[in-house]
C-alpha cells in the first residue's frame, strides 16, 4: 500500500500551486482526509484528478466531486 500524499506532493504531481491546491480541497473538489493540521490524500484520488484534467492542467468547470 502507498503512502498518502501531502498537499504539497499532490500539488507538485498534479502540476498545481499549493494554494491553489488548497481550495480545492477545502471546496471539496478533491477529496482528502485532515490530520491536525496536515491535509493527506490517498494516491488513488490523485490519479482520479489527473483523469479529469484537461489541457493545461485544468479541471472541468463542473468535475464531479467525491461523496
């Protein structure tokens, strides 16, 4: 089993800003677990995002969130 990500290694695989990457997890649009302070996210959501981005990185305007 692979160790989950931190915000800052799923943003730099996913060609992300941190920031950025932050509010998506606090929208909801990636889903991730907080521990204290840290936000780690499982190695399977990050290949989901990377199914849906499209040119440049982008995400769809309406990507399906995870329940």
């Amino acid at each position: 089993m692979e160790r989950p990500f931190t915000a800052q290694e799923a943003a730099d695989e996913l060609g992300y800003r941190v920031v950025y990457f932050r509010e998506l997890l606090r929208k909801g649009t990636i889903r991730a677990e907080r521990f204290n302070q840290a936000w780690m996210i499982e190695p399977s959501e990050v290949e989901r995002v990377k199914a849906l981005q499209g040119p440049g990185g982008r995400l769809p305007k309406r990507a399906p969130k995870q329940a």
